[in-house]
C-alpha cells in the first residue's frame, strides 16, 4: 500500500530533507504549514499520512474521542513502512538518508524517536514524544531503546505536560547520555503539551515554539550534510 505524503519543496537547491511526522489529529494545516516552514528553511519535506488505512481522516484538535481509536490502531510496523515511504520519496528527489532529517510532534516524536533507534539518518527532534516509560505503537519504551540511537537526537518537552512527567524527561537524559551519537534534551518550564502548535491557542507558548525551531533548525545544520543534498560534492 502506497503511503500518501504531503511534499513542498524549497524554491532552490536542498539543504536537504526532512520527513515530519504528524500529531495525533493527522495531517493537519498546521503540519502542513511546518512543512511549508522546512521548505522555507531550505529543506525538501515529506509528511506521511499516518492514518491512510483508515480513510485519512484529519480531526478538529478537540476531538480526542476520535483519535484515541485512530491511533490504538497504529502499528509500529506500519509507522516504519509509511517513514520509509517518506525516506524513500526524498531519495528519490537525490536526497540522500544522510542529509535526511525527522521531526515529529505529540505522538509523531515518538515516531522519530523510534526511527532514530532504527535508521541512520542526519538528525531527528522529537517535540513532546510520549512512550518513556511505556511503550507505544508495539514500540519498546524510549528509556530501553535510547541506548540504540543511530541518529543524533534532540528532545523537547513542556515541565507543564500532563501526559509525560518532568522526572521521566530526566530519566530519559541520563539514558541517552549513554547513546553512541550526540542527544540532547531541552525542557521548558512553563509549557504544556503541543506547545509548538499555534493552532491551538490553549497550549501554545510563542517563547518556547520559537526556542523549540530555532534549536531543531540548529540541530539540523549541525548534524545534517547540506552539501551533498545539494549535489555541490
């Protein structure tokens, strides 16, 4: 089954590529306005549509009745063919999984989480990953696969969220500490879960959304080889 994607590209040359993975509404504009972000960064981006095998549906962010089913249908197996397809479609573009960023958000960082355990990519940011202590998806927890990192990682997280305690977010620091590639794991006192999501203005904090790109954008420049995404080699 072919896995539907979202694609903009910048208006030049690649920087590179990188495949955002969605919250738990789908696809929303608000995901594609992130890959209109990337693509404005310079970066060719590919958002998979996680819910295809169930009509694709994209939810109004109050709709949590809706998307707790959606989403207990989700296999990892599944998540992993759906990110290849998106890994896939940026090789394609002459993009290679080296000069290949992901970047998830809500459940989507813990997609990236799991695929930077999984593949060799540039760099991979998580905002607000669930699944530490308790894995998700047929995943296993982050706290026992942070030592298989293959990617350079950053995590983001909110002190104020109630899905994922502050002292889980620690444990996780010191875990990856021990990972082979660079990690690092940005806390914000005052946010709460989907801070980065200005589309929802219950939980959105501007201060920490603006650290938040701004660091992935510096952890993408760090870690991601723009000149072979560009073909200057």
């Amino acid at each position: 089954m072919t896995t539907p994607l979202t694609v903009i590209a910048p208006e030049g040359p690649a920087r590179g590529g990188v495949v955002v993975i969605q919250e738990a509404f789908g696809v929303t504009e608000h995901i594609v306005d992130v890959c209109r972000r990337f693509a404005s960064a310079g970066y060719h981006a590919v958002a998979p549509h996680l819910f295809h095998r169930n009509g694709d549906p994209v939810l109004a962010y109050d709709d949590l009745q809706a998307a707790m089913p959606l989403m207990g249908e989700l296999t990892a197996a599944n998540i992993d063919e759906d990110v290849d397809g998106a890994v896939a479609a940026l090789s394609a573009a002459s993009i290679d999984p080296r000069n290949t960023a992901i970047v998830g958000f809500c459940m989507g960082g813990t997609v990236a989480f799991h695929t930077a355990t999984r593949l060799e990519l540039g760099a991979a940011v998580s905002f607000y990953g669930g699944g530490i202590a308790k894995g998700r998806f047929g995943y296993p927890t982050q706290l026992d696969a942070a030592g298989l990192l293959r990617t350079p990682w950053l995590g983001l997280f909110g002190d104020r969220d109630k899905g994922i305690p502050a002292e889980e977010v620690e444990e996780l620091r010191t875990a990856v500490a021990h990972a082979p590639v660079d990690t690092e794991i940005v806390r914000y006192p005052e946010a709460e879960h989907g801070f980065h999501c200005d589309d929802r203005p219950a939980v959105y904090n501007e201060a920490a959304a603006r650290d938040g790109w701004a660091r992935t954008l510096q952890w993408f420049g760090t870690h991601v080889d723009g000149t072979r995404a560009a073909g200057t080699d």
